[in-house]
C-alpha cells in the first residue's frame, strides 16, 4: 500500500524509495517494500513446477504438473468423498488481487468444506462483528487517525506492523501528528510497545481480557450518563439491550481479571466519551485470545454508543473506487457462521471456511470425511498455525499434497508437486481489500515491473488450470459445472473482472483511465455514508446480537472462577519481519527471543540471554530470554515465523490448538499457560 518509486537499471531494480506524491503513504516506506528486490532475484525462489522424489525436487513441466495433480486428487475424492481433500490459503494472497479473484472459484471447484484460511488466527473477530451489526463481512470501520482527537488502542503495535485493518502507512508520524494537534493516544496491551512509545500513554492489561475492559467502559458510559449515539440512534436496535448486558461488568468488578485498576478505567471512559472526536481500535492481540469475538463487538459498540461511528475523527467507512461491499453482497458474499461445523470437535464455519484449529485433527482422526490430500498456497501452517508439530505429522500421511508457493518452506516441503508463480514484480497488481480498508479513499494500479517468463502462470491461472482440472475429472454434475465456470473466468481473466469492478464502483473509473497514471490517485478523505450503506434489511445497526451476549455468561463464568496463575504466554511483530517468510533476506533481521519481566526472571534464576524451555499442554521450545520490564509481569512474548534452526524456534510448537475462543472458533494465540525454566535446570533434570 506504500507508493513506490522504482528505479530499474539493465533490468534490475537499482534503487528503491517512497513515492513522496502518494496521497496515502506520502513518501513513506517499510522495510518488507525493500526487500521486494531480495524476493526477486534470490536464487533460492522457485522459477518452475518441481516434484518431489524422496528428498530431491526434480524440474516437471507445467502441462504434466497440472496433469499429474489433477488426476491424484480427484482419485482421492472419488474413492473418498469431495471433503477428504482441503484448501488451505495464506496471507500473501490477500495482496494479490488476481489470486482473490480466482480463490473462490477455486474452492467451488473443489467442492470441499475442509477450507481454511488465516483468518481464524487474524482478523475473524472483525468480521463476525461486521457481518452481524452492519450486515456484511466486507463493511469494516477504520479509524480516521489523521482526524482522530483521541485513539484508542488494544492488541495491536501498527508502528511495527504498519497497521492492520487500517491500511495507513506512516504510523508514527500520524501517531505524532495527533498529539501534535492536541490529541491522546491510549494504548492498551500487555507490553510497553514502540506503539506506546509515541501514544505516552500506555496501560497495562492482562491477556484474554479485553471484552472485560471493554465491558466496564460502556458499563461507565451508561451508569455516568455518557453514553450519547448522536444521530446513529435512529438506525441502532439493541441500546438497552447492550445497556442491561453491562450493567453487571463495573470497573471495580474486572479491576482483578484485567489487571486495570478501577480508577484508570473510569477516568478512560470519560475522557474518550468526552473528547470531540474519539475511536477505539483493536487489533490482533484482542482477537486471537480466548475472548476475542467479544472484543471485536464491543470495540464496535464503544464506537456506537459514543457517536464516534461514522463520524469525521472516529470509526468511519472508506469509499473505495472497487466497492467489495457492493459487489459482496451481489455475489452473496455478505457473510455465513455456523451454517455447519468441523467434523472432529464441530467448529463453525465463517463465510465457508474452517478455523485452522482444526485442520490438523481433521488430517489425523480416522473415519468418514477424514482429509486426505491438500492443496497449500501461500501459506506456511507448519511455522503460522497452533501446534505446528502436529500438523507436521499429519502432513507426513497424507496421500497427495500440492503447494502453490514461491519457495520450499517449512509446510510445501512435505507436498508431492510445488507450483510456483512468478514474483510480485512480475504480475500487475491492485489492492481490493486494502484500499477499502484505507484512512484515506484513493486507488492505483500497478503494471508489471519485469515481463514474466512466457512459460510462467500466475496464481490466478495455477488455480484456473488445477481447479478446473480436479473438478473434471471428479465427474458428476456439479464437477461439470464447476468446471465450465472456472473456463468461463479464466477466459474472461483477471484483467477483465477488474475493470468491470471499476467500472460498477462509486467512481465509475475504468481500469484503462488508471493503467496510465504514474502515481496513486486521491480520492478524498473519509465521508459519512451510514444507514445507506448498511446492508442489513431494513438499513440498522444491530448493537446487540444475540450470539454475543449468549457469550457474556462465559465471560461472567470465567469472571467468577478467575485465579492468579503462573505464566501466560502472548506474540509480538517485529518492524523488520513478514510473519513467516522474509527473515531469510538480509535486508529484514528480526530475532526470535523470549520476553520475559524481570521479577519473572529472577524467580527462575535466569538471567538476560540465558536459554530457556518454554513449555505447554502442546509442546516446548527453547530461545533465549530478553529481560525487559516493558513485559507485564506474569506474561511472557515470543513472535510466531521463525523455523527451528539456529538459535530460533516456532512458538507455534507452543500454542495450543485446543485453545480457541469457544463462540468464534478463532485461535488464541494470546494467553497460553507456558512454564518457563532455565534450559540448563531442564537438561540437569
Ligand atoms: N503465534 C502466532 N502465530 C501467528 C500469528 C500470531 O500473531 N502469533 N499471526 C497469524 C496471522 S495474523 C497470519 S496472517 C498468519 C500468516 O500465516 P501464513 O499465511 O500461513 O504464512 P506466511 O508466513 O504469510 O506464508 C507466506 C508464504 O507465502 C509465499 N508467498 C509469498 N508471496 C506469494 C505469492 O504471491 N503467491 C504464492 N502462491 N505464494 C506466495 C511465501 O513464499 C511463504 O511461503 O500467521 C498467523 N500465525
Ligand atoms: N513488520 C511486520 N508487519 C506486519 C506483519 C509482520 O509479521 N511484520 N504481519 C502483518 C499481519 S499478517 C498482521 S495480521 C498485522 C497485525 O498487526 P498488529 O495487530 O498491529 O500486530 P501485532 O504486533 O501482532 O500486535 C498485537 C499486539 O497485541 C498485544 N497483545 C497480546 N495479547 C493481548 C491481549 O490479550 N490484549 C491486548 N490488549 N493486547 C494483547 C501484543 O503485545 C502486541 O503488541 O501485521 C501485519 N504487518
Ligand atoms: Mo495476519
């Protein structure tokens, strides 16, 4: 999403910098944008089809690859019933507009309900909410921090992570700029983070209990008269609903469980009731947490009920040039949960996919509709999903696996057929999803920096060709079917549905009026667009679903039974990471390292840089401990992306896929009971 100024010498890229022009990234740039040369030219990069034989990759053609592929997974779902081969799909895709495009369709082809994506351990909470309050999946507020008087933040660090839910490249110079004109920022998480550095203001929280906190504020807004909808009154049902729900969760009563003293939490809600323009955001840190769904309603709702929600300077929609709301809802995409659920420990659906909790049981539990063959495609489950090493093992028995990935990775290593496209620089590209989550409305598109190999597919077309291939050779009616549409889109390509998105969007521009333009086209601030665009029918918001507050007793339960226990274990994102797969180029460097708070650490004898065992119900790691009193006491941070060589581990042989937030199915990847000992002591042992 950052404007990029590219200088190419004898067909190589010479020199990199921000696009000082961009209406949105205004000439800044991070570091993953640099490395995109390192993606490009590293020699380790897969250029061609390679099958595996034994512990050699040896070169196939593409016409024998597809072939070969088609043919083993439509005999596993022959003998075995469509189910029993999954779809896994990765991060990566989201920023291709192309892979999107054809994702879908890619699934129907393989008329499976074992699919999985990442949003099940990101964003799933968000659009749990969105889809029940607003309607749609795709409608998702994002804070107007260039506005904002006051920003509240849980779970989230976007001065590393450049924002997530907020396409808003430059963090810290907007986190600056709103101090600079007066404003606050308030960050709530576990650990002092450079986010909080610029915010000065920072609050410790424990993790998993923020639907608590969250709770209290609007028990505050309501018990102090605060609470004020404005105009979003007369399109919002539930407000007593709401009102009654919270009554019970005081500041005092969760001052214990979140470990917020009463009084910060009051005075909280009345400062960001009070400011002229306020909203609160959250992010991965109260989402992937056993309470997460929760938070990601009541963030929601603590925007309603204080006016903030579609208002200049709080939680306002964008207005992208590809309206995905729009055209979501004509394809009927506006969102599904618990139509049906996971076969094994019956997780429900969103939107049609699975929570990646279960992929690695539904791979190793015997008996009807038991996953046999899959299909990975930029993703990386082994080091990026929970119990990682058990996946690994399931992956090992599986009968027929392809990946679709630029690399042999940690999880493609155990595929039968790899299938890689060519690199970012060599495909067109647009951001559909990103620029409807921008700060500020504008649009780009991107052409080809290289010419592709002529023998290269894209991995629109790999879906096209595999796809259509296994749907084919399944047979019966619906194979047939699906077949031919996937044809049909592929004849009509990527290109072509793009510039038809355009032309049906609010700015009616077609993609050839973009193609020439050399910089990113501003298309004005953020403006209100509520009840229209609300796509709940009659247009209201529903403050108060059912689904939600069935889920406050879990929380009053969990609430009551509440004890000070040992160590919890919680992530972290680096500046100079990209979850699992950049830390191999030189240009980012992140380390893999156990915080740990002092007090933490003395009462373990382990000192700064000593190796430590970190254990759980799932698995143990050993990294090096990071004393740091920027970590709240009792919790301890390792980042997820790293593979167990060196001096690193996955911590994700740590987290625990029987640890899931029990309305959503998302993962917690926040608050997982760990002991944590000095390595020495365990070898002694
Ligand atoms: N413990 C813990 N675990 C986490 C998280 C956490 O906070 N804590 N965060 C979770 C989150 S939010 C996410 S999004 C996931 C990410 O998890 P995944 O999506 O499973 O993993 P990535 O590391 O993003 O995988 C990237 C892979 O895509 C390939 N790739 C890159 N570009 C392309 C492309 O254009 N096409 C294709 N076909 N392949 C490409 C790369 O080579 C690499 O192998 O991790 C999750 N895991
Ligand atoms: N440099 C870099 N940028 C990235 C990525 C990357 O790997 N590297 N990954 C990208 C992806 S896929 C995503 S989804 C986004 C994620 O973007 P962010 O959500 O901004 O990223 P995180 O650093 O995971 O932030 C989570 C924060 O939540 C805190 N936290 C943990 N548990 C709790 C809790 O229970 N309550 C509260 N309140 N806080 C808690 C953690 O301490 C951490 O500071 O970043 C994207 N950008
Ligand atoms: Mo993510």
């Amino acid at each position: 999403m950052c404007g990029l100024t590219l200088q190419v010498e004898a067909g190589r890229i010479a020199h990199i910098a921000g696009d000082k022009l961009d209406p949105l990234s205004r000439g800044f740039v991070c570091p993953k944008a640099m490395a995109l040369p390192d993606i490009h030219e590293d020699p380790r990069r897969l250029r061609g089809p390679v099958e595996r034989d034994g512990a050699e990759w040896k070169p196939v053609s593409w016409p024998r690859a597809f072939e070969i592929a088609g043919e083993r997974l439509a005999a596993i779902q022959r003998r075995h019933g469509a189910d029993s081969v999954a779809f896994y799909t990765g991060n990566p895709n989201l920023h291709s507009y192309s892979a999107q495009l054809f994702e879908l369709e890619f699934a129907k082809c393989l008329g499976s309900r074992n699919l999985y994506s990442t949003a099940s351990m990101d964003h799933l909470p968000h659009i749990l909410a969105s889809y029940h309050m607003f309607g749609s999946q795709f409608l998702l507020p994002v804070p107007d921090i260039d506005r904002t008087a006051f920003l509240l933040i849980l779970g989230a660090n976007p001065a590393e992570s450049n924002g997530s839910l907020m396409s808003a490249p430059g963090m810290p110079a907007r986190l600056k700029a709103i101090r600079e004109r007066g404003g606050q920022v308030v960050v709530v998480d576990p650990q002092r983070t450079r986010t909080a550095d610029f915010a000065g203001r920072h609050i410790f929280i424990r993790p998993g209990t923020d639907a608590l906190f969250l709770l209290a504020l609007i028990q505050v807004l309501f018990a102090e008269r605060l609470a004020h909808p404005g105009r979003l009154a007369d399109f919002t049902r539930g407000i007593a609903e709401i009102e009654q729900a919270a009554a019970p969760f005081t500041p005092e009563s969760v001052a214990l469980q979140t470990g917020v003293p009463a009084e910060t939490t009051r005075a909280t809600a009345w400062e960001f009731a009070q400011a002229e323009r306020a909203v609160c955001y959250s992010r991965v840190g109260a989402c992937t947490q056993q309470f997460g769904a929760l938070a990601g309603w009541l963030t929601i709702a603590l925007n309603v009920l204080t006016g903030n929600l579609d208002r200049v300077g709080g939680a306002m929609f964008a207005k992208p040039a590809v309206d995905i709301v729009k055209i979501g809802g004509l394809l009927g995409q506006n969102g599904s949960f618990a139509k049906w659920r996971s076969r094994v420990r019956q997780l429900p659906e969103f939107a049609g996919f699975l929570p990646v909790a279960a992929l690695a049981e539904e791979m190793d539990t015997p008996g009807k509709g038991q996953i046999r063959g899959l299909i990975t495609s930029a993703g990386n489950p082994v080091l990026s999903t929970p119990n990682g090493a058990r996946l690994e093992r399931a992956l090992g028995g599986l009968e027929y696996m392809v990946s679709i990935d630029l690399y042999v990775n940690e999880t493609t290593r155990f595929a039968n057929l790899i299938l890689p496209p060519p690199s970012a620089l060599e495909r067109d590209h647009y951001d559909i999803g990103l620029r409807a989550l921008g700060v500020r409305n504008s649009t780009r598109y991107t052409k080809p920096v290289f010419a592709a190999d002529s023998s290269a597919r894209e991995d629109w077309q790999i879906y096209a060709e595999l796809g259509s291939r296994v749907a084919r050779k399944r047979g019966g009616a619906a194979g047939l079917v699906a077949s031919a549409r996937m044809s049909a889109s592929q004849w009509m390509g990527p290109r072509r549905m793009l510039d038809w998105m355009l032309r049906l969007g609010p700015y009616g521009v077609p993609l050839s009026s973009l193609e020439g333009e050399q910089h990113t086209r501003d298309l004005g601030p953020l403006a209100p667009c509520l009840p229209d665009r609300l796509m709940h029918k009659p247009k209201v918001i529903q403050l108060a679903p059912d689904i939600y507050l069935e889920d406050l007793w879990r929380l009053a339960r969990f609430q009551q039974h509440w004890q000070p226990n040992g160590l919890v274990l919680i992530g972290r994102r680096q500046l100079r990471s990209n979850n699992s797969w950049m830390h191999r180029y030189e240009r980012l460097s992140a380390a893999c390292t156990a915080r740990i708070h002092p007090a933490d650490a003395a009462a373990r004898a382990i000192r700064d840089g000593d190796a430590v065992e970190i254990r759980s119900r799932a698995g143990a790691i050993v990294v090096a401990a990071e004393l740091s009193d920027r970590m709240l006491q009792g919790v301890v941070s390792v980042p997820h992306g790293f593979g167990r060589s060196g001096s690193s581990a996955s911590v994700n042989d740590v987290t625990d896929e029987g640890q899931v937030d029990a309305l959503s199915g998302v993962i917690c990847f926040n608050g997982v009971p760990v002991s944590v000992t000095r390595h020495a002591d365990v070898m002694s042992r």
